[in-house]
RNA sequence: AGUCCCGUAGCUCAGUCGGUUAGAGCGCUACACUGAUAAUGUAGAGGUCCGCAGUUCAAGUCUGCGCGGGACUACCA
C-alpha cells in the first residue's frame, strides 16, 4: 500500500529543488503545453529583459505576476505559449561597451572601428545571460527561454524593416527637427540620460532681459490704445538675451490675469504703457512708489510712478501682433503674434513668455500648434537653419544664400553681430575680457527704449559632461512617426483595454496619448537597427526598404547601374527561411552604410545614418518574434493580439505605448487586451533599491534562505501588484513559517493518521448528506474559496485571491476544521465517519493546492504529488497539469458557513468569559445562555450546539426568547434605516435613544413599535430602526459581540468539579504514555494512590476516563511501590502518586 | 512643472453603498493547551485614520487646498 510521505523537518528551499528538478526530468512545462494542444489560445507577451544587467529582486516581482496568470490560465484548460525575448539594442549597452573600452562616443569610427565597436555590444549584450536563466529556473518562471526572440536576429531586424516601410507606404514616416541638447563645444548631440549625470547641472550667472515688444496698432489693439496715449509694449523676460532675435511669437497663459500699466522706461525716461502678469507686478513695481503722479516724474528720478490702467484675462491678449524686437531677419511665415501657452506661469518673470521655435523644445511645441512660423536661416547649400550654427556662433553673410540675404535679410542691422557666439565659452581663442554677445544686446535694447529691466540672474543650468561647456538647446534633424495623425484612434482602442489599475490606463496613459506627440525615432548611436532608408543627395528621392530580399534586389539594380561593384548580399537566398541563411548576413551598421543604391531616376542614394528608437524594437515584438509576414502569415490570428501582458509602471510610456502604437497604426488593432502594470520593489524603509546605497535585495540568495514559493507568495499578498512593495525579508519569513508552515503541519497531521487507517481515497465517496456538519462546512467554504479565487484571478487580482487562500489555510482549516475533527481521526474504529473526514481534509488540501499553484508552483506541486502519490486520483505528474476545479454551487450552503462562524464567535466569546473568571477550559461548565434570540438565530445555533460544546466545555446551551425581567437592555438607533428618513433630526433622535427606559425597550419589542415627540413631531419607529443588545444578566458573566450576547454560569456542582479532575487525571495520563514513548493505540494498567476526593471521582468517571486513556484496569490502591510512581498534581492542592504500564 | 500611485496600531496591510465601538497578521506582554508539539489557542496593551477646509443629520470613506514618499514625462522664459 502507498503512504503519504512523511518529513522530519520542512524546508521549502530544498523543496523548489527538488521540484524544479523532477520537472526538469518530467518535462512538465512541455507537458503543460503539449497537453492544452488543442485548446483555445491565451496569447501572451513577454517584455524582453535586456540582459546586459543583473536581474534585481523586482524582476522577480514582475515575473511572478506574468507566471501566475500565464499558469492560471493553464490550468483553466488554454493553451499558453510563452517565448522568452531579449532586448539587445540601446544606449545602456553601448555606455557600458564605452566605459569597457575606456572610449567616448567620438572614438567609435576614429580610433576603434564601428564593426569592431559593434561586435563588442553584441557579445556584451548577453554578458549576463546565463544569470538571467538562473533566475528564470530558480523561481520558477515557465518560459521557452530555448527559443527566445533576439532583437538584434536578422529575421527580427527584417520584420521591424517590414513594419517602417510600411509605416512609409502609408506617408507616416517624415524628416524634421525637434530641440535637443546639443554641445557645440562637441559638436554633438546629448541624450537626456547623458544630461542626467552627476554635475552636468551647474549654476550659472547670465544676463537677462525683461524686452518691450511693441504693440501694432489695428483693429485688435485699439481697445487698448483706447486707454492710453503712449506706446504700448508687452513684457517678456529671458536669460537668454541672443535668442530674441529669433523671436517670433510672445505666449501668455489664458487663465492668468493681466495688468496695463502706464509708467517711464527707466532707462530713456520716455513714457510708456506696459502689459504684464498682475501676480508680478510687485517684482517691477515700488509699492512705495503707487501714490507717486505721472505728472510729477522727471527722466533720472529714482522713483518711478506706475499706474495700473487696466486689467484682463490672457485670452484677451491672444491674437494681438507687436513689431518684431530685433528686425535682423524676416521669418517666413506668420509670426508676431501673442498665443496662448500651457506652460506659461507666473512664477517667474512676466508671465509673458518670449517664444524662439528654433531654441526651445516647448516654444516649438507651441508655436507649430499656433501656426507660428520658427525664425529660419537659409545657407549656401540651402538648407534651413536656425540662427546660429553648428559651432555656436551666429552665422556670417558669407555662410548665407544670397537669395535669401536680398529678401529677407536687414544686412547693415545684423552685419555687426554676424560671427557673434552666443556663448563666448565656445570659442576658445576668446580672451576673458572679450566683450560679451547677450551684454552688447541689452545695451543695443537699452538705447532703443526697448529694454524695460535688464539684470544679472544666476540659474541652474545644463552642462556638456565632456567639454564642461553649457549646452545649447538647438534643432536636430530626426526622422518622425506621425504618431498624432492616429491619436483619436488609440484613445478609443485604449479604452477597450483592461488595465490594472485602471488609473493608469485612463490617468497616466490616457493623458499621455491626449498629449501625443510624434515619435522621434533617430537615434545617432552605432549598435541599434539601422533606418532603412535610402536618399539621393538632393534629398528628392528616398527608398525605404522593407526585406532583406528587397534589399538585395535594389543592391542588384544598384551594380548594373555602376554605383556598387558587387552585392555583399550575394550569398543570401531570398525566401529560405533557415537561420542558416539569415546567418550569412549582417543588417548592422557598418554594413548597411556601404550599401549605396540606385534611384528610379538613376540618382545615387545613400543611407540616413540614424539608428531607430530601441523602443520601436521592443514595440514590434508581437510580429518580429513571429519573423511575421515573412513567415507564420497565416495564423498570426492566433497569436495576436496579445490576451495578457504584464511589467513595470515604468514602462507606461515605454513597452506599453510603443506596442499599442505600432498596433494600431499598423493593423487598426490593440496589441493587448488585459495589462498589469506593476509598482517598484523599495527597500524596507520605503527607499528605492540600489547598488550605491547597498539596500538592494539579492533575489538569488533571498530565494535560497527563504524559498522561491516564500518569497512568490510574500510579493503578490503584501501589497497590490500596482502598490510599491515595502520589500522586508523578515516578511518573507513570516510566510514562510505562518502560511507554508501551517500547510504543512496540516498536511503532516493528515498523513500521520491517513497512514495508520491506511486511507489511500479507495472508499466511494460519503454522500454530502451524509457528511457531518462540520465536514459540509468546510467543504462550503471549500467552494465558495473556488469561487472567489477564481473571480479574482479573472480579474486580474492576485492579491485578493491569495489573500482569500491563505484566510482559508489559516482561519477554517487550520485553525478550527482541524482543531475540531482531530478526535475524529485518531479516535475509535474506520467507521464511515472517519472516512468522511478523511476525504474532507485531502479534498481541502487537494484543492488548495492547485488553487494556489500558479502562486507558489514549488511546494503546491509538492503537496499535490505527495497527496496523488498514494491516492493516485489524478493521472498526472503535477498540479500543474491538472483541471481548475469547478465550483460546486450545490455544495455551499451560507446559513451553514454563517452558523459557522457564530460557533466560532461564541466560543471566542465563552473563552474570554472563562479567563476572565480564571476557569481553566477542562473545568465543565453547566450552561450558556443566549438572550434574545431570534427564532432563525436560535434554529442556526440548535446545529452547532454541539461543536459549541465541545469547544468550551459546556453542558448546554438555552435560548432565553421571553424578556424576563431580568436582563438589563441597550438600545442603539440603526443610522443606516433612520437617517435617510430624518436627517437633520438624527442628532435629538439619538438622543431620545439614549434616554429609552427598560420598560420603552420592552415596549418596542413586544409591540413592534414606539413613539417619540421630537420638536412636536411623532416620531413613530419600529424594529428595524433600533438594535436591541442585552447588556447585562445579573449573577452571570457576559459578553457581547456584534448584537450577540452571550452569558455563562459560572457555578461549579460538587459533579462538574469531579469531572473536572477527572479530565486532569486524563491529561496526566496521556503525558505519561507520551513520556513513556507508548504507541497511540497502546493499552494500559493504571494505578493510583488514592484519597477521599479521588475515590468519588474516579468512581463517577470510571468509564469515561479508561475509554479516553484506552486503560484496560484502573485501579485506586492504598500504597503504590514508589519507586515506579509518579508523583502527579490534579489540581492546586490535590496530588498524588500513579502508576501507568503497558498491559 | 504636469500626470498618476501611496499615506490607517511599533511594522506590513484590510476597511463594501458615507451609518456612530476602525479590523487582521507580525512584534510586544501575560496566560492556556499538550494525541498537530520546532505545532496550536486565548487575552491585554497599542490609533491625531498625514494636515486644513468644505459637502452631509453623519466622513477613514466624497470634494477642494496643502504636506510627505514614490514613479513617469517635460525641462522652462
């Protein structure tokens, strides 16, 4: 016959191993899937890791979530396949070949070549891949790491290519600009992540320029020249005092207030009109100064008088035009013009904001919305730049287009700053003294009265980290998905997704594609996928190439017309789709830079030298794992789009908006139906987790100290997934011990006794009728658990649902199923009774563990082998190849589980009483009393009087239903059904409550009803509006919980004081048997040295106390040899010797 | 700066539709039990529900304004 295996101690660690090998040898995660063949997909995505860095604690956190569904949903009967991927590609690789290599960006090309540059991040990319696959295995994350996808394949590349060229195709991929850091210095671009350094932001001190623009007189303004007689200017500030030349908008904020104020230029003395943010005016205007008159102000007069005029909202403002301030350059296209800003504050400045397109990120943003045209330059090569060029100086009329000199430029005006830098810092041939750019300007402004307040202001500002030069925010060619023309159509796709939370969904996602942009997808990096485009000189021309077998066509075309002497893809066989093949080639750069093709028009084209976005990489996943439309063309339906996806919140704007964009704009879909966004993993103290600050957890020696399955269920229960985790490793340890450990001793007293009546589930299953109560209890709560897990899983709530399991682990099995059945099966015969309590406790055990499998995967695969192993039920080698069980509605009954929980509540309750009165539990007791008791009550409690009983030790129970006069009552007003009636009254009706008499309480019972006066007005309220609690019995002990009272008698009868030392006289007998090592089922002699009170009650007992200590003689003796005695103390002051042997 | 999340006992977290005594586990203290024993149970102490204002008969719960922690995005005259 099997046994249910048995441990000496229990260690979860040794546990996982164990486990993680038999799969191993099982083949259980092939087994999961082959055997779900099938079955119905469930699509999942896995975000691909990079593995150029450690894999942290929150990995585990985030791919637990993914593991859970992936495998709860296996066990609901879908088939899961589940591709590992690696994201290859990116900065953070190519930063850290950097620092290998002790290169910066400039020596790739110069001193070390991009091929060799390339093959080092390609070999680097991977360094932790083999660490990463321990983790995978360790905590139990079923993933085909055998066959990941890897961004930086071949195929991978040919479908990404696949995707922008028809991107292309569709007119939605363009060459602009945007503002980024940029160094001249350098002579390079800055990321943002190379501006986050340690230092790059420095405090400088620059002067600035509150400037006069002055404002056209027509239509729109004569409002305001209305009420004044002198010029009138808008005031706007800047630190930047060269870029107004570039000006060619003013922005105000339409929920900001304005003030028109007539005062003096403090510089010319003239009279004037300014408009500015009524916040600031005190920033520019004297308090002291208000009563001054206008009449009486003198050009050089310190004090200058100001009056405000006038006062209006932004929105008034927009649409006025104003000369231009620096009348260098015409700009092509509207400009001058005030619109309307977002961003615009009055914290600083004059909530005025001066708008140059070419130099700021958010004056471009709000000047293309507008329709404001950016000040631009034409060069000799005509191309449009902005007023300074590469190296930080204004451009000289030499460098200029001729044409464009003649129509658009004042030559004499700017002749005398062309050349200027703008930062003297940038040119290193400057001596210290030389005269400053942003200086000259504000003097030039000064003597035009256009210069309202010039100072030197010190700010924080952003530093190039090689050269230690400020930056320039300037404009950079990129090339741009036009991501906005598909903005309201991934709003209304989104809102068929099923975030969790849903915050993020509506809140930080919702908002963040109402505030689309379009997706700049240059990067200029080396290790990336390649822009597939191709572009004559003259920029007329482009090609965007979408296979690699397209390639070699045009490459073809490109040798017969002479422009290359052979095809480097000459050894690639279009349409085989063997990696072999795919192998031959490199899409990379530098390779695919060589490559110069053939226009239609017998041009030369060349690449763009760009990079893509490595995000774009990671957003075409769904289709590049597939080598799609290359291969698996027709049953893209069934892995698209994707059921579940799980990661980070970090990856809000990341993973999750690239895959929605790229799916919607190219196949009108979502790319995800249901999405869990996860929250960060912080130290215990609440701290981010991190190298530096040597806080951050260890995952691999986390798992081994406490167990993967521990450390599994500690993360998905302590918080909700989208909550930061506050990660404590002593919480670790208490699930550990609490949850795991309490399974086990539970699992462990099964199988102690299911060996000795040598239970293997071979019996029929007792009917449900003819189970006990406790048993159809249990197994009710058994089902409504199924229930309730399975809602919450559906929904994508793992918290709740192992909360649920582990409140039934702890609470109803535990803590009372089996606490009260233990006599049932170490006691008596294999009767039937047994039998269904055997069958009741492996049906809990079996149950819970698959319901908690896809959270701890390890030990519930232990359970369940152990407890299969000698029943053999199910024909399977693991949990988790099993069916989710089904809810057997008909087996949950809510009177029982509700009659349930009253015997536990009045057990709790009669136990307080007992220590409160100092009565120990094996003193029998005569009786409980329960007041009040409604006639549902009283038929609930008659079921379970016995457990109640048992478990406190009480003779009986009585139901005391008639109000005798001698329990003392409380009344409570029910808020709930009174308030909606009376409401402002509610404050005296509580009062009236409190003032109610026994006799009014009776009153209301007896008849149902009662009658205030309240401010003269009948107040008439029935049962349902009070609640009536039996506060007191006199001459008992009582306790009331939740309107349950509950009164004990305390009176002890000279009977149920004998058989309370009878009990004791037991109890001392069973620990002698278990010092003496005798065996459960041992029969035994007892003898006893006995007295006047043992005499009566071992008489009264006899049979009871030989039945409970399976002695076959009890005898009491005048004199026992004392040598084999034992001195035994029944109660205070009633010892005795005894004597106990082994028949 | 914007968007989002979080703030309840010493710690980690529940708290339904707003309803008057705010709960659990751990930890701490005291005890009980001893055929689950490296197990189990009971009781006790412990609260400015982050603050202020508002709505309401009634606010931990709803609204507004703050404060603190965190994330993402943007970096600003």
């Amino acid at each position: 016959m099997k046994k249910y295996a048995e441990y000496k101690h229990f260690d979860l660690t040794e546990i996982a191993k164990e486990i993680r090998e038999f799969w191993k040898e099982d083949n259980t995660f092939e087994k999961s899937i082959e055997t779900r063949k099938n079955a119905p997909p469930f699509v999942f995505y896995e975000g691909p890791p990079s593995a150029n860095g450690k894999p942290g604690i929150h990995h585990v956190m985030s791919r637990t979530i993914k593991d859970i569904f992936c495998r709860y949903k296996t066990l609901c009967g879908y088939r899961v396949d589940r591709k590992a991927g690696w994201d290859t590609h990116g900065l953070p690789v190519e930063i850290s070949v950097e620092k290998l290599l002790g290169i910066t960006k400039d020596d790739i090309g110069e001193h070390i070549s991009v091929e060799e540059y390339n093959k080092t991040c390609r070999r680097e990319v991977m360094k932790y891949k083999d660490l990463w696959g321990e983790l995978t295995e360790e905590m139990g994350y079923w993933i085909d790491l055998d066959n990941p996808y890897i961004t930086f394949d071949n195929k991978y590349i040919e479908t990404v290519w696949y995707l922008l060229a028809t991107l292309h195709e569709k007119g939605l991929l363009y060459k602009g600009y945007t503002i980024q850091p940029y160094s001249p210095a350098a002579g390079t671009g800055l990321s943002t992540h190379e501006l986050n350094q340690p230092g790059c932001y420095k405090d400088v001190k620059d002067t600035s320029v509150t400037a006069q623009f002055k404002v056209q007189k027509d239509e729109k303004s004569q409002f305001l020249f209305d009420k004044t007689d002198t010029d009138i200017f808008l005031l706007a500030w800047t630190t930047t005092p060269w870029t107004l030349a570039s000006n060619t908008a003013l922005a105000v904020g339409s929920g900001i207030k304005y003030a028109v104020v007539k005062t003096f230029n403090q510089y010319t003395g003239k009279p004037i009109t300014v408009i500015l943010a009524k916040d600031l005016l005190h920033t520019f205007f004297n308090e002291k100064n208000k009563d001054l008159k206008l009449e009486d102000y003198r050009k050089g007069d310190k004090n200058i008088p100001f009056e405000v005029i006038a006062e209006l909202d932004g929105k008034a403002l927009e649409g006025l035009r104003y000369e231009q301030l620096i009348p260098w350059i015409e700009p092509m296209g509207d400009a001058f013009r005030v619109i309307l800003g977002d961003y615009v504050t009055t914290d600083e400045g004059t909530g005025i904001v001066h708008i140059a397109p070419t130099f700021g990120a958010d004056d471009d943003r709000v000047a293309k919305i507008a329709g404001i045209a950016p000040l631009h330059l034409i060069d000799k090569d005509g191309h449009k730049r902005p007023m300074v060029d590469l190296s930080g100086k204004f451009f000289t009329l030499e460098d200029l287009d001729e044409d464009f000199i003649k129509n658009y430029v004042n030559k004499d005006a700017y002749a005398e700053y062309a050349g200027r830098y703008v930062k003297n810092d940038y040119n290193e041939s400057l001596p210290e003294d030389a005269p400053i750019l942003d200086v000259d300007l504000a003097v030039m402004l000064k003597q035009n009265n256009q210069a309202f307040k010039i100072e030197k202001y010190v700010h924080s500002y952003p530093h190039c980290w090689r050269t230690d030069k400020p930056i320039l925010y300037y404009p950079m060619d990129s090339w741009f998905i036009k991501t906005t023309d598909y903005k309201e159509r991934m709003l209304e796709l989104n809102n068929t997704i099923n975030w969790k939370p849903s915050s993020t969904g509506q809140g930080r996602f919702g908002n963040w594609l109402e505030n689309l942009v379009d997706w700049n997808l240059s990067r200029s990096r080396y290790w990336g996928i390649p822009l597939p485009i191709w572009v004559t000189e003259d920029k007329k021309e482009q090609k965007c190439i979408g296979s690699v077998s397209g390639l070699k066509e045009e490459i073809n075309r490109a040798v017969e017309a002479g422009v290359m002497n052979s095809n480097p893809l000459e050894h690639f066989d279009p349409g085989n789709m063997e990696q072999e093949n795919y192998d031959r080639i490199d899409l990379h750069r530098p390779y695919v830079d060589d490559i110069v093709l053939v226009s239609d028009t017998g041009k030369k084209m060349f690449r763009e030298t760009d990079l893509i976005d490595v995000w774009f990489d990671s957003g075409s996943m769904p289709y590049a794992q597939l080598h799609y439309p290359f291969e698996n063309k027709e049953n893209i339906d069934n892995k698209f789009p994707a059921d579940f996806i799980a990661e980070g919140v970090d990856q809000t704007r990341g993973w999750f908006f690239t895959l929605h964009a790229i799916a919607t704009m190219i196949f009108d879909n979502v790319a995800y139906k249901n999405v869990v966004s996860n929250g960060l993993v912080l130290d215990k103290e609440g701290n981010k987790m991190s190298k530096r600050l040597g806080n951050a957890i260890d995952p691999f020696e986390n798992m081994s100290t406490y167990g993967p399955d521990a450390t599994r269920w500690y993360m998905v229960t302590n918080a909700q997934p989208w909550d930061n985790l506050k990660f404590d490793p002593a919480g670790v340890d208490e699930i550990r011990k609490k949850f795991f450990g309490t399974l086990y001793n539970t699992y462990s007293f099964f199988a102690l006794y299911a060996n000795i009546d040598g239970f293997n589930y071979e019996e029929k299953e007792i009917p449900h009728s003819e189970r006990p109560e406790l048993d159809r209890w249990i197994i009710s709560e058994l089902n409504t658990m199924v229930r309730n897990v399975k809602t919450n899983m559906d929904d994508y709530e793992p918290t709740k649902a192992g909360r649920i399991i582990q409140k039934f682990v702890y609470d109803y099995l535990s803590n009372w199923y089996v606490r009260l059945s233990r006599r049932r099966f170490w006691k008596g015969e294999y009767t039937s009774d047994k039998v269904s309590a055997y069958q009741t406790l492996y049906k809990c055990l079996e149950t819970v563990a698959i319901l908690m499998a896809p959270i701890s995967p390890f030990f519930s695969d232990k359970l369940f082998r152990d407890l299969n192993e000698a029943s053999g039920r199910h024909h399977v080698s693991s949990v988790h190849l099993v069916d989710f069980p089904k809810v057997m509605e008909e087996k949950t009954d809510k009177d029982l589980e509700e009659r349930m929980q009253l015997a536990q509540q009045i057990s709790s309750q009669v136990l307080s009483l007992r220590k409160k009165a100092g009565i120990r539990v094996r003193q029998p007791l005569n009786k409980i009393m329960i007041p009040s008791a409604s006639a549902k009550l009283k038929t609930q409690l008659e079921k379970v009087e016995d457990l109640i009983k048992a478990e406190v030790n009480i003779k009986n129970i009585e139901f005391l239903t008639e109000s005798s006069g001698v329990l003392v009552k409380k009344i409570k007003p029910n808020f709930k059904s009174l308030g909606p009636k009376y409401g402002k009254l509610m404050k005296q009706i509580t009062k009236a409550f409190n003032e109610m008499r026994q006799e009014d309480i009776e009153k209301l019972e007896n008849e149902g009803s009662f009658t205030f006066t309240i401010e003269g007005r009948q107040i008439e309220i029935g049962s349902e509006d009070a609640e009536i609690i039996t506060e007191d019995i006199p001459g008992l002990a009582v306790s009331t919980m939740n309107n349950l009272t509950v009164a004990l008698d305390l009176t002890i009868t000279e009977s149920l004081k004998q058989e309370g030392i009878a009990r004791e006289l037991i109890n001392r007998i069973q620990n002698i048997r278990k010092e003496k090592g005798f065996d459960v089922t041992d029969e035994i002699d007892v003898e006893i040295l006995q007295n006047d009170t043992l005499k009566n009650t071992v008489a009264n007992n006899f049979s009871y106390i030989c039945s409970e200590t399976l002695a076959k003689n009890l005898s009491l003796e005048d004199s026992l040899n004392e040598s084999q005695a034992e001195q035994i103390e029944l109660e205070e002051g009633l010892a005795t010797m005894i004597k106990v042997n082994k028949v």
